[in-house]
C-alpha cells in the first residue's frame, strides 16, 4: 500500500484528493444553512458502528462520498450565524491553509532536527505575543493543546517557585467564575481540594480584591503559602475581566505568583478599541493565552507564555535520544532570538513530547491579514454583544445579568404568568434543548445563582442583531409551548 504514502512519488495523488475534500468542505459551507442538522445520537450511532474498518473502500472519493454520511452532514457547524453557544470560533482562511501544509509535512516540534524553521517561528510568535502582552525581555513560552494544558503548566511553575516544598500548605486563589482547569490543575499537581480558595465576585462577575486580600492576609496568619493568584481575563460564562493591576499589586505584596487566565480574552492583544481591558495583564508571572478562541484560529493553537524564561526549567526533562544536555554544535544555527549557538529543542519548555507545527497557523494569519485584520473581527463581535445586550435589556421577556465586557450574553426567560422557578428553570433547559434539535440555532447553558440561564456566545462577525432577535423569539417559542402544556396537564 506504498502508494497511500505522501512522497514525491504520489504527489499528484495527493493533489487530486486534497483538492476534492476541500471542494467537497467549501460546498458543504457554502451551501449549509443552519449550524445543525439535529441528528441524534441513537439515530447517527448505528450508521457509524455499521462501517467495516477492516474493509477498507480503496479510493479517496469513495471514502468521502462514506464521510458525508457519518460526518460531515451532520457536523455542528461553527461558520454558521446562529452558532451561538460555546468559545468556538469560526476560522479565517489563511489559518486553514496553514493547516493544510503542517499536516502533509508532520513537522513535529519537540525538537531542532524534527522541525527546524518550525522551531524558530514558533519562538518568533511566542516572542511577539510576549511584546505585546509587554511581559518584558525575559520572557518566554510554549505552543500548547488548549487553556486546560496552559493553565496546568503555569501553576506547575508557580508550585516550583513557592516557598516551601509542603504540598499541604500551599494555597492558589481564583475567583469563583475562574475556570474549572485550575481545580483540576490543582488536583494533578498532588494539591488537596481545599488547595484552592474560592473568591467571590462583584455585580459584575469579576474578582473581589478585598475578598482577596482579606483570604492573602488569613492564609499567610494560619502559616500557609499563597503559591499563585488566578486572575481571568475573560470568565467563561460572563467574559468578565478580573481587576489585573489591583491583583498584581496584591500579588507582588504577598509575594505570590501572577497567573491571568487570558484563555478568552487574549483577543484584546490586537483589538484596535479594547486592548486597554487588559491593562495589568503586563504584570503577571504566566499568562495563558487561546488563540482558537479570540483570533479565529483552528483548533489546536494556544500557547503559555511566562515572564522569566528560567522558570521554564521545571519542565525540563533530558533523554539522551531526543534533547541531551545543552552542548554547542557543530552547524547550530547562528545565535539570534536568545539561541547562544546551543540547538534550540522546544520540548525542553513543554509538557508535551511530540506536537504539532500548530503555530504555522497563526504565523499564517499574521502574515496575510495581519493583527489589526483579527483584532478588527474581535472588536465585530465584541460591538455586537453590546447592541445584543441592548436588545435583552429592552425585551420584558427575559432577564439579561450583566452587561458585557467580551462577547457573552447570560440570560434566562422570564414568562409574565409563571412565578414558579422550577418550572421556569424547566421552561429555559427544554427552549435550549428543543433548539438544539431543530437545528435552526445552538445556543449554551449555564447556572447563575443556582437557576437554569442560557447564554449567547458570540465569535461570528457574520452573526448579527435580526439572527440574535430571531434566535430570542425561537427561544421565547418553545418555552411558552413547554409552559403552555405543562400548565395544562397541571390544571
């Protein structure tokens, strides 16, 4: 089966299919109306479990004639203007084109000798998002798989710099809309669950820095050690950006590392109107960072960047067949960019072994568009989930909770003629869910206060203020059904 294999032998081969299946994707975006088909699990499971991978069909055409069936009719699609649910974003064409060229060459860039020019223009981006998060001429990162890995590896360094080798005293403090990871982080780091202390949030969803300091201050009096301060820019559910310089004062003051969770937010890097929201984000010792959320990248491209490039070695690992100790080389390449002559391995900063050339992609989009063309589509969406808000604040039919600083929208209906919250919480999942299933629109779910709200996540500059009303009276729809024959069989 040589012939399957990409060589300069099979080029055109390769051509041909490639083509097709991009054609075949192009039409399918074109032509595809709704983000979903509504297709169920019991109804789309059977057709998958039916096919014989043992049997293969031998034939590029065939196979996604077979895709079609199994994927690609029935994928959620995120280009479509009523995909309004979770952080996903859909991608700009020169992001995919980066794509296309990592995967047929599979650099993977662990190492100088795997990936070469890779290794550099990764550095090259990690530079240049370190200038503008402005964390200074020491800092440093990684290309990672997502926030979840980012934020891991920086608490792995903040528990590496802390005073103590005392798991059990360590503390790390984030507030309570901070995402999940950092519990998670937590526990794969060997810290106990009480390790992290929760801090309340104001009116507007962002950190309480006098609830912070007041648990610095009890934390330090009980002999434990604050290890690192979680701030977010950009919560999940509320896009909400904690108060940066107050935390970096309160950081610096209690000597504990800076963490900002900028998995969200780190569009306002290039944002032409709001990069001052992020003001104090150049204090922190880590910063995570989504670049397929808020720069309209293709899944994977995220990075962690640190501000002292040597905290990096608590990551580091030697295997005497991948990256031995540093020595300098006979033809390394020349010293630029901090190199010193050594060869640069990039595995020796990531948590990961083998990974991809996913910097290309961004390296692509920088290239073609520029920051200002991303940071304009960032500040699209961010305009309008300000005038979304300004349609749920006028709308007697639902309560809206804050009025946002990003791109979410977390509402709840409200039906005049029903005080029960059970049966509006009910009301609010079935409007969501019936939704779902109609296909003519995705929207989230979360909890505020213990009730049932939906949410508005908005990363489309195509989406705009007739699909979000549009999307509101659907929703309004199907929960004054569910009310209307609840209220019935309960008479």
């Amino acid at each position: 089966m040589r012939s399957h294999l990409l060589n300069d032998m099979t080029a055109e081969r390769y051509r041909r299919s490639v083509t097709e299946g991009v054609e075949r994707v192009a039409n399918r975006l074109a032509t595809t109306r709704r983000p979903f088909t509504g297709v169920t699990p019991d109804e789309l499971a059977p057709v998958v479990s039916a096919i014989d991978l043992d049997r293969p069909l031998g034939d590029a055409s065939a196979a996604l004639d077979e895709l079609e069936d199994v994927y690609l009719r029935d994928a959620v699609y995120f280009h479509s203007p009523r995909y309004l649910a979770h952080l996903n974003c859909p991608v700009v064409i020169p992001a995919v084109l980066g794509e296309a060229v990592l995967s047929a060459v599979n650099s993977s860039l662990d190492t100088w000798d795997q990936s070469a020019g890779g290794t550099l223009i990764e550095r090259r981006l990690i530079d240049w998002t370190a200038q503008r998060i402005g964390l200074g001429p020491a800092a440093d990162g990684v290309f990672t798989s997502g926030g979840t890995q980012s934020n891991l590896q920086a608490l792995l360094l903040a528990r590496q710099e802390a005073k103590t080798t005392d798991l059990a005293k360590l503390r790390i403090f984030s507030s309570e809309c901070s995402h999940f990871s950092v519990q998670k982080s937590a526990t794969l780091l060997g810290l106990g669950p009480e390790a992290v202390v929760s801090i309340p949030v104001d009116r507007d969803k962002r950190m309480q820095t006098v609830a912070l300091a007041a648990e610095l201050e009890r934390c330090r009096a009980e002999g434990l050690v604050p290890m690192a301060v979680v701030a977010t820019a950009g919560t999940t559910d509320f896009g909400s950006i904690d108060p940066l310089p107050e935390i970096a004062e309160l950081a610096g003051l209690y000597e504990t590392w800076m963490h900002v969770d900028a998995a969200y937010g780190c569009g306002l890097l290039v944002s032409p109107a709001r990069r001052h929201l992020l003001d104090g984000i150049e204090h922190a010792d880590s910063v995570t960072v989504d670049y397929h959320k808020s720069f309209f990248q293709p899944v994977s491209s995220s990075a962690v960047l640190v501000r002292d490039a040597a905290t990096l070695r608590h990551a580091t690992y030697h295997a005497d067949y991948l990256n031995p100790r540093p020595t300098v080389e006979v033809g390394a390449p020349p010293a630029s960019g901090g190199l010193r002559g050594s060869i640069p391995n990039q595995v020796d900063k990531s948590l990961q072994t083998t990974r991809r050339f996913d910097a290309l992609k961004l390296w692509m989009t920088l290239r073609v568009m520029g920051a200002d063309g991303v940071g304009q589509l960032f500040d699209e969406v961010c305009d309008l989930t300000a005038a979304g808000w300004e349609l749920l604040a006028a709308d007697p039919r639902y309560d809206v909770v804050v009025r946002p600083q990003l791109s979410t929208l977390v509402y709840r209906y409200i039906p005049r003629s029903v005080t029960d919250p059970v049966l509006i919480d009910r009301a609010n999942l079935h409007a969501r869910k019936a939704l779902f299933a109609s296909g003519e629109a995705v929207v989230a779910g979360t909890k505020v206060g213990g009730r049932q709200y939906l949410k508005f996540t908005l990363l489309n500059p195509e989406t705009t203020t007739e699909d979000i009303a549009a999307v509101l009276d659907l929703i309004a729809g199907h929960a004054e059904q569910f009310l209307g024959e609840n209220l019935v069989h309960a008479s």
